[in-house]
C-alpha cells in the first residue's frame, strides 16, 4: 500500500483519527481513537467494555479517517480489519505510543501504567484501501 508523504506525516503527527466500527444491527458507529501508525498498520488502546470492542468482536471491518482541511482536501481514509491483539502489551512498554500521547496522559491527570489500565484491550488493523485527495 502506498500512501503519499503529506498523509505518512499527518499519520505521525495527528492526535486523532476516526474509528468506524458496525453494529450488529448494521449500523456505523464512528468513535474519535488515539493510535499509532506503525508498519503499515494501526494500533489502537481501548476501554474493556466498549460498544467497539464488542463491535469488532462481531465484525471486524472498520474505517479510519483524518479530519480534512475543512475545504474538501487533506483527507486520509482507510479501510481495514481489525483484530485483538493480545501479544502487543501494554501501552506503557510502547514506547512510540507513550512518547506520542505523553502530553495527553499528563492533560488528563494519568501516568502510562494508569492509561494501560484504563485502555487494556490493544487493537490492530491491517489497512487494505486508503484514499487521499
């Protein structure tokens, strides 16, 4: 998958990225996610007991976007399956996450082994389409 050098830099920089998991009813249900852009795949910590978490428990397609612009341009839109990955540890022993979302931690009054215990469910997703414009 190629994806342009301005979209690999938001994917390094950018705070937050839409999640967009199905329902089993079908429906879209987009969740605002912090992650890191590794390898050619996302990783993503979350609550336990989470409408996403049984969503992709049920079906695992997903779709990921940037926030544009605001004029119709800088879109970053992936398609992609996610699974649970139990080998990934916890956010804390990453330490690109942990460097990334430092400030963030601090801001809402959590150390990394705090947030790890808050977010223990590690999501990955192996992106398939992306569309950029």
């Amino acid at each position: 998958m190629q994806i342009s050098e301005t979209a690999a830099q938001r994917l390094r920089e950018e705070l937050i990225i839409w999640l967009t998991t199905v329902t089993p009813t079908g429906r879209p249900q987009t969740s605002p996610v912090w992650f890191l852009w590794e390898g050619g795949e996302f990783l993503i910590y979350s609550l336990a007991d989470t409408a996403r978490v049984r969503n992709l428990a049920a079906n695992p397609h997903v779709a990921l976007n940037l926030d544009g612009d605001g004029l119709g341009g800088g879109v970053v839109s992936f398609e992609g399956i996610a699974r649970f990955d139990v080998d990934a540890g916890p956010a804390s022993a990453v330490s690109a996450y942990v460097e990334k979302y430092r400030d963030r931690m601090i801001h809402h009054g959590w150390t990394p082994e705090e947030f790890s215990r808050r977010y223990p469910v590690a999501i990955r997703i192996t992106t398939g389409r992306v569309r950029t414009w």
